[in-house]
C-alpha cells in the first residue's frame, strides 16, 4: 500500500480521522490535509487504527520481507 492509499484507506473509514485527531490533540482539519502521515505520528496512527506501519508508511518501515518469501 502506498502512502496515499493509506491515506485514501483512513478517509474511507466513516469517523477514523475525526478519531485519529482527537486521540492525537489535534483538529479534524489538520487529518484531512496529510498527503501521508507524517513520520512523527505513523506509530501512533498504528495504535488508534490498527493499520500496520508498514501499510501507513511503507517507505519508513518496509514489510518484512522473510514474511512475504514462499518456503519450497
């Protein structure tokens, strides 16, 4: 997932960035106009939502690649 679908993924959740704002102190408004979350917030966003950091920001914390390999 890149960043702007993490971002479109937030905002298709009815109420998720009036939630994020509130748990993190800020206005509704200020949710709404993050192109990507910001690096200073991805870990926080990771507790309200539930979305792993590596789905909110895949550039600051890659997928787990030994994850992803098949075993033959």
């Amino acid at each position: 997932m890149d960043n702007n679908a993490a971002m479109l993924k937030i905002r298709e959740k009815h109420g998720l960035s009036v939630k994020i704002a509130r748990e993190l102190g800020i206005s509704p408004q200020a949710v709404s106009g993050w192109r990507q979350i910001p690096a200073t917030r991805v870990i926080a966003v990771e507790r309200i939502t539930g979305i792993p950091r590596s789905e909110l920001r895949p550039d600051l914390y890659p997928p787990d690649k030994a994850s992803h390999e098949t075993k033959e």
